[in-house]
C-alpha cells in the first residue's frame, strides 16, 4: 500500500488540519454541543439546530478551482480537511466542528449474492444527478432463488495501515480516530427497488403477495445478519456524539450508550440508527402496514435510537411509524404534514426534523427572504413545545452563490430567536 503525497502538499494539508483543530477549538462549538445535547436529550426549550447539506451542491461548494493537490492520496485528504474549514467559513451553521481526522474500518459487504449494475447521467454542468439500475430479478417467483445469505469481511491491517499513514501526517495536529456506525441494509425497499424496479415490485404484490413477503423477510434477515457480524466483530464504535444519524442530524446524547455498556465493546443497542421508505410513498397505510411495517420494526429493534425517514411523507403512515422500536427522530418533509405531525408528537419526546423545501435555495438566483422566513416559522409554530431541528439537504445548486446558504442560517436563527422569546 503505498500512499504518497508531495511536500507541498503535505504543508498545506497539515496547514488545513490546524485550522480544523482551531475551529474546532472555539466557544461557539461548546455551545453547540450543548444545543444538540439538550435537543436530542428531550429538552424541549432548547433553540432549533440549523444545518446545511452541502454534498448535493458541491458544484458549487466545493468547485475544482478551490482544490489543490493533484496527487490522489493528497485529494482524498484535502476534500474532507477543506470541507469542514469552508462549512465554518462559508457557511456557518450548527455544525460542531470534528476535533479529529475521522475514518472507517476498510469493511466490504456482499449483501445480496448479486451484482446490481447502473447507468449515470450527467446533467448540462457535468455533474452526475441521474442514474438507473440494471434491476437482476426481472421475475420475482423465477428469480427469488439467485439472493443469498450476506458475505462480509474486514480489512483490520489496511485499516490500521491507513490510520498510521494519517497519524504521521497529521496526528500532532487532530488525532485520527476510527469510527464504524450500524452496517446493513435497514432501508428495506430500496433494496427492492434496486433488485427489481418500482413497477414490478407494485405488480408482485398483487401477482405473488407470499413471495413479496418472503423478499422482505430476506432483506430483514439480511440487514440483521449484517448488524449483527459487525457487533460480534466489535468493530462498532459509539456514535453518541459528532456522528449523523441520518442526513446531517447529530448524534449528541446522554441517552446512550445503554445501560451495562462494558466502556469497549459497543453492542447494536448502544448505537443509533436509522431507517426509511421513501420508494412507497404512494403506498396505502394498510398495504404498508401488512408488506412493510413487521419488517422494519424487526430490523429497527436491536437499535439503541431511530431516526425514520427522508424525503418520504411520514403522516400517513404514523399509525405503525409511532411503533417502531426506539424511535428518537421523525422526518418532516416538504409533503409531510406539518401540522399533524406537530399534534401527534407532543409529549412523545421524539424531535420533528423538519427539512424546507429545497427550492428555496436551489431555484432562485437570490434567495426570497421574506418567503422563506415564512416557512421558518409555519414549521415553528407547528411544531411549538416539542423539539424541532432543520435539516436543509437535497439541495443540488446554489446558482453559484454561497451567500443564499449562508443568509438562509442567518434568517432561520432570527425567526427561531423570536419564536423562543415569545
């Protein structure tokens, strides 16, 4: 394994960890730290986080011009070092930033026992947005018997390797440390809809309803096979701090690791998790809950905490949703149900991660301010007296201008502060 990065670059990489250790060595981060302890440990008080995801819009957050090691090690490095110094800088939300060069466990996972293919289209930047599986079942009762049982190894020497590598060059300045949430396939239809399309799985249910719930049960069984291999291999490592749970959400809590917790070996009930479906947002309640809900709430219970959803609308399916194990976070959509969903978790303790309409950023060459502090508070007042984050994701453009992100943080921080003085 032979990495190597040349001496300009190594300078100017180290350069960037010092300015992430002095970031993140600031009052505000304490400060943020506290606010996501408060949010995700039941204080209901506490001021909404406000986050802004930037991957989707890396064309514009972290074009080519502003990168400069050319040797492939160096790049690897610079992306998530200059990721984290523009996010404080250009950006400036809720944040915490890492007090260490994080990295995972060199893990590989043959889940299925099937290649799924893909075709990626490029939209009239370049940038790659669109794609479409090759799907392997093309018939589910014919078919069915190609899926396995799932293989999975880990690379400890590559990994370690690799740590020590970043130690060297970076370990006097941020520590490096190894961090391995929950593996495994826990959002269950998506993987039916990678095996074999939307409109065949709708179709299977009505053709071969049996044969769609055996799929399930595969995909559980799966999922759980493969949370349960990471555990037993102790390669898990809590996730009760700077980690997402899901789409930018922040882990900090008092709340794990659960009880009993030997201080070295994380178990699946120490850990959070998460789960969605977006693929059945057209799906009837009832039909959710027969071919779906056992499912998730079975792959979901070995978890220490949940956060279900992403872009699907989670009210119409509350009903079995507010009975998944462990459930900690709900998300809330552009067409999920505000209001409801406000009504139904009061009391619960459960945070209402609300998540603006993209369009707000992604359309508008400048930002409508006015249009959307509205939305700011419509989601403050629907969801007064419980806790409430904003998550902002799936945002593919800012036209360009960084300041439409950084002004929306802006005036989502003076709509809370008035709605939190009231």
């Amino acid at each position: 394994m032979g990495w190597e990065i040349p001496k300009e670059e190594r300078e100017y990489l180290r350069g960037l960890a010092k300015k992430q250790a002095e970031y993140a060595r600031l009052p505000v981060m304490e400060q943020r730290k506290k606010m996501w302890y408060d949010l995700n440990d039941g204080v209901t008080t506490v001021r909404p986080p406000v986050i802004i995801e930037t991957w989707t819009f890396d064309r514009d957050f972290m074009p080519a011009k502003v990168l400069r090691c050319k040797s492939k090690t160096g790049a690897g490095i610079e992306w998530q070092l200059l990721r984290n110094v523009r996010n404080h800088e250009l950006i400036d939300d809720d944040k915490v930033m890492p007090d260490a060069y994080e990295i995972g466990w060199w893990i590989h996972v043959d889940e299925l026992g099937v290649e799924i293919d893909a075709d990626y289209i490029a939209d009239s930047q370049g940038v790659v947005t669109g794609y479409r599986y090759h799907h392997p079942i093309k018939d589910l009762e014919a078919d069915f018997s190609m899926l396995k049982p799932a293989v999975c190894s880990v690379d400890r020497e590559g990994t370690l390797k690799w740590k020590a590598f970043l130690e060297e060059l970076l370990g006097d300045i941020l520590p490096v440390k190894i961090h391995c949430g929950i593996h495994g396939g826990t959002m269950l239809t998506n993987k039916v809809i990678q095996l074999m399309g939307m409109d065949a799985y709708f179709t299977a249910i009505f053709e071969c309803p049996d044969k769609v719930h055996e799929l399930m049960a595969y995909l559980r069984d799966n999922a759980l096979r493969v949370m349960k291999w990471v555990e037993s291999e102790n390669l898990m490592v809590l996730n009760n701090g700077n980690q997402q749970s899901f789409g930018s959400s922040y882990n900090y809590t008092t709340r794990l690791p659960a009880p009993e917790y030997d201080g070295k070996h994380a178990r699946l009930c120490d850990m959070w998790g998460c789960a969605n479906s977006q693929e059945t947002v057209g799906m009837s309640p009832a039909m959710f809950h027969d071919f779906c809900f056992p499912y998730y709430r079975d792959v979901c219970e070995p978890m220490g905490l949940l956060y279900y959803g992403c872009c699907e609308p989670t009210h119409p399916y509350w009903e079995d949703l507010k009975n998944l194990p462990h459930l900690k976070k709900v998300s809330i959509s552009k067409w999920c149900d505000q209001k409801f969903m406000g009504e139904v978790l009061k009391g619960t303790g459960i945070v209402f991660s609300r998540k603006p309409d993209p369009n707000f950023l992604a359309v508008p060459k400048k930002l409508d301010e006015e249009a959307w502090a509205a939305n700011i508070r419509e989601s403050l007042e629907a969801a007064k007296g419980i806790p409430v984050e904003f998550i902002y994701r799936d945002v593919y453009t800012v036209q360009g201008d960084l300041n439409n992100p950084r002004r929306a943080v802006e005036i989502a921080r003076r709509e809370i502060d008035k709605h939190y003085r009231r």
